[in-house]
C-alpha cells in the first residue's frame, strides 16, 4: 500500500488536454516536472512526519508495557489502546472541523499538537494511578489525531494543489516507514544498549 502511494502521479484525461490551452499545458508541465526533493518546504514537511509517525507509533506500541510497569494489570494495560483509538476517532472528527475554519492554520494546528504530544509522552511512564493514566492517554489520542487529519490540508497550504497526489504519496510512504522502524528501533536499544548502560 505504501509503495503504491509513492508512485501515484496525477493522470489528466485525454479529453482534458485536447480542450486545454496550450499556454496552461506549458505551465502545467513545469509545476509537474518541478523537483520536488530540492523543494525546502517539502523537504520540512516529510522530515516533520516522519519524526512524529514515529514517536507516535513509539507510544503506541509500548503503551501497555508502561502500563504494566505503572502496577496495572494487563487488562487494563490493554485498555489504554482502546481508549486511545476511541480518542483519537474523535480527535479526527474536531480537527478536521476546525480546519474548516478560515481562522485556523493547519501548520499552527499541527506544529501546537505535535509540542502537546511530546509533553505527554515524556509524561506517561511516570504516572502512576489508573485514573491519571486513563486521562493522559484519553489526551494522547485526542492530541495525535491532527496530524494525519490536517496533513492534506498542510501539503495544500505549504506546496499547493497541483502536486498533492505526488507529495501525499510521498508522505504517506515516510510515515509508514516510519512505523515501522520506530518501534523496532526502540526494542534493539532496549534489548541490547540500556542493560549495558545500567
């Protein structure tokens, strides 16, 4: 699936290019055929999801282990999951409203959440009760839904329309790579590099 969105590319129908005019066929090439990887926005825009992707993801997976060295049973370590799924549905649905908005900014929306977020995720594995566990990790999903959600909205606001197929594409490759490496990046270092260090 990942692969496949990496190698979308904007189609234009034959009937669309025999009406176009030739001035806008010209330009349109230009805009299609820009480099995309010397485009800085970009470059921010790949780098910045896929740094939180992965510390999302991080969280994530290892949220029933923090869970369980807090003294909290496994079911109810595995609870926190579905309460942050549950959370994090309703988070999309907000933010997704707010972006709506000609008010908000997509990129102040995202940039507020993802500083939130790291708040928290430094938070959690030293909360002890349930309930205080229950509401950071009720926050967390609501907190980590905008960046998924206001990711069309930011590639529109920070590229544009034109190459949104390509760069979206793009980005979703990053971010599942991302999930996939992050927790399996943290597992090596606990496994091999923190029993060194103690």
């Amino acid at each position: 699936c990942a692969f496949i969105g990496l190698a979308m590319l904007p189609s234009r129908s034959k009937k669309h290019e025999e009406t176009e005019n030739p001035d806008n066929e010209e330009e349109r090439k230009e805009e299609y055929h820009h480099n995309l990887f010397c485009h800085f926005p970009f470059i921010l825009l790949i780098l910045a999801n896929f740094l939180n992707a992965m510390a999302t993801y991080i969280s994530y997976s290892y949220l029933p282990s923090i869970a369980s060295q807090s003294s909290l049973s496994s079911a109810d370590a595995s609870f926190f999951i579905y309460v942050v799924g549950v959370s994090n549905t309703v988070g999309r649905i907000i933010s997704g409203w707010l972006s709506d908005f000609k008010c908000t900014n997509a990129q102040g929306l995202t940039t507020m959440t993802a500083a939130t977020a790291c708040v928290l995720t430094y938070l959690l594995p030293s909360v002890q009760p349930y309930w205080c566990m229950l509401l950071l990790t009720t926050v967390f999903g609501f907190i980590i839904s905008s960046g998924p959600t206001l990711c069309i909205p930011l590639i529109l606001d920070l590229i544009g329309i034109h190459q949104l197929n390509t760069v979206f594409g793009i980005l979703i490759f990053a971010r599942c790579v991302a999930a996939l490496l992050g927790p399996s990046a943290v597992g090596i270092i606990l496994v091999h590099w923190i029993p060194n260090l103690s």
